[in-house]
C-alpha cells in the first residue's frame, strides 16, 4: 500500500477544515490499509461509512460558512452546493458497487476522494477561507475606526 500523505502545504489555514481535510486522509488510509490486511469487507465498509459521514459534515459546515458570509453571490453558492450534491452522489455509488463487488478493490474510490480533497482544498476551500479573512479584516478595521 503507498499511504496517501497530507502535506503541510495542503493547509487553508483555517483549523476546523484542515483538521476535517487531515481525517478524510487518515480514512483513506485505513481503508486501503484494512483491504490490504485482509480484515474483510464488513471493516472496511466501516471505515468507508464513516468518510461518507466526514463528507458530509464537511459539506455542511462548509455551506454554513458560506451562507454566513458574502464570500458566494447566491448563483454562485447553488453552484457550489450542487458540486457537493454530486460528489456525495458519486461517493455513495462507489461505496454501493464496492459493496456490491462491481469495483476492484478500494483503490479506485480512494483515488477518487483523494484527487477530490487535493482539487476542492486549492480550487474551493482556500477560496473561502481568504474571503472569510478579508472580510474578518474590513469588520475588524470597521470596528477599530468606529
């Protein structure tokens, strides 16, 4: 198994989501590592359950941050949204046919979620956390000047 390796460099900045980034890695990772173990498919549906269940946390509080910010026009925001609706669609159907035995292996749906955490963190989640700084800036600045 070649583990997949969060790198410092892959950080936003922003705690909360890097923390949350970091443990959909570290489920990758033990998901190829159960497979690879031999441990049974029940395990590493486990583990694959719970990743489902970090992305969809992470969706979550990512839209709240979004909709507590002006950091997405509303378009912009449904746009976005929908992007989550389909990864999480795709993550789902991959979770099935890896239960159904229709995919070999773990490996593709691990390389899938990891191409999508490294393209989300720099194309998406870094986005927003400068926004949110920007603004967390100009609020700041308002207030010191008020």
């Amino acid at each position: 198994m070649v583990r997949l390796a969060w790198d410092p460099s892959m950080e936003t900045g922003n705690g909360t989501i890097d923390h949350q980034h970091r443990e959909m890695v570290e489920l990758l990772n033990q998901a190829e590592a159960a497979e690879d173990r031999g441990l049974g498919d029940s395990e590493v549906r486990g583990i694959l359950e719970q990743l489902a269940g970090h992305i969809t946390d992470h969706f979550t509080m990512e839209q709240d941050l979004m909709q507590q910010t002006d950091c997405y026009p509303p378009e912009a925001l449904e746009g976005h949204l929908e992007e989550h609706r389909l990864l999480t669609d795709r993550t789902r159907e991959m979770i099935l046919a890896y239960r159904a035995g229709n995919m070999d292996g773990v490996r593709p749906l691990t390389q899938f979620l990891w191409n999508w955490i490294i393209r989300h963190e720099y194309e998406t989640d870094r986005k927003l956390v400068e926004c949110i700084r920007q603004q967390e800036g100009l609020t700041a600045g308002a207030d010191s000047q008020g």
